[in-house]
C-alpha cells in the first residue's frame, strides 16, 4: 500500500491535535473501514453532512499552517531558517533510515552552520537505529543532534529553541507547525523531510 505506517502516524497525529473528532476511518486504509459495504453505511450515516476536500482546501491549510514572513521588517531573511525540528511524533527506525538517505543524497558531509537540525525520537528506537550503524553515522556526520524520550512540546525555550523572537523553524509535522508558534512564539514554516534536508544545507527555505 502507499499509506505505509509512517504516513498514519503523521496524519493522526496532526488530525487530533488540530481536529475536534476523537476518531476517524479512512476508507480502505484503517482496518474496520476495509469492507466497501461497511463504508457505505458509514457514509449513509453521515446523513448528508458530507465535505468535499479539494486541492485548494489543501492549499489553504498548507498556507495557515506556515506563518506569514513576509510582514518581517528584514525581508532578505524573510526564508531563513535557524532550526530544523524533526520528529513530532516521534522518528521510527524507517524514518530515520530515510532521513539518512536523503541526507547521502544530497552530496553534502555537513549541515549549513547557521542552522541547527534536531531529531525527537525514542530511546529505544535510537539504540537499535544505533546497532544498525551507517544510517546514524551518516546523520551524525552531517550534524543532526538527538533528543530522547521527551517531545517538541515539552521545549520551549533555549538552548533549544532559538533565542531571536524573529526566528524561524521549518518542521515536516502538521501537528507542530500547528501548536508551535503559540508554544514558542517564534515563526513556522512546513515542508517535507527533503524539504527539511535541503535547507539544512543551505539554512534556506525555498
């Protein structure tokens, strides 16, 4: 399936932290929504209280969920970034491996200086990633810093979070982009692991 473990993760997560539903099936992915019967009822059951998701509605929450920069005084750093924040919810094993791929694929042994990149992820999932070995010395390497067992939310202030109130943190997370600028005051932007990647390579986000 193209829905693979890591995509739930990501979605739920940001689904209960920005919706006010404690449940959801989504149709032939989670298990009791499988039977193309028992998904009809639950469509008859919605009695016409139905919403069309388009491209633009998708659009508009990508847009509220980056803060708006461009009401920054100093324009030319308008897209800089000073962190990258990785793992809310937590890296899984295939994350990481697949962090660590991009970063090889970038060609770059070191991260941009001027920008920190931080992995959230669990401290058993970070010995077993370490027993593994080349994709944590890959990433160590390039400058990525590990935080165990504890969660974005949890950090509020420095050292982790950049000291300037005008900085700007890029995170792959829906969930943070939406609780981390009121957490931390400090301004959002959201893009992909790659996207993550790359600016930390360039401390720019395009």
């Amino acid at each position: 399936s193209f829905v693979n473990q890591d995509h739930l993760k990501a979605f739920c997560a940001a689904f209960g932290t920005t919706g006010t539903s404690p449940l959801i099936h989504i149709a032939g992915i989670t298990p009791e929504a499988s039977d193309p019967k028992v998904i009809q009822e639950f469509v008859e059951r919605c009695d016409g209280q139905r919403q069309l998701v388009a491209a633009d509605d998708l659009l508009e929450t990508f847009r509220a969920l980056n803060t708006d920069l461009t009401t920054t005084t100093d324009k030319k750093n308008a897209e800089k970034i000073d962190l990258v924040a990785l793992g809310n919810p937590h890296l899984s094993l295939t994350e990481c491996k697949r962090l660590a791929k991009l970063v090889k694929e970038t060609g770059v042994s070191h991260k941009d200086p001027h920008v920190r990149i931080m992995v959230c992820l669990s401290r058993s999932i970070h010995d077993e990633a370490m027993k593994e070995g080349s994709s944590m010395r890959i990433l160590e390497e390039f400058g990525v810093e590990f935080v165990n067992d504890t969660c974005w939310c949890m950090m509020l202030d420095p050292p982790i979070i950049p000291l300037e109130a005008s900085a700007t943190i890029l995170t792959n997370s829906g969930k943070y982009a939406h609780y981390g600028p009121g957490l931390t005051k400090r301004n959002f932007r959201l893009g992909s692991m790659a996207d993550c990647v790359k600016t930390a390579t360039t401390g720019t986000f395009q």
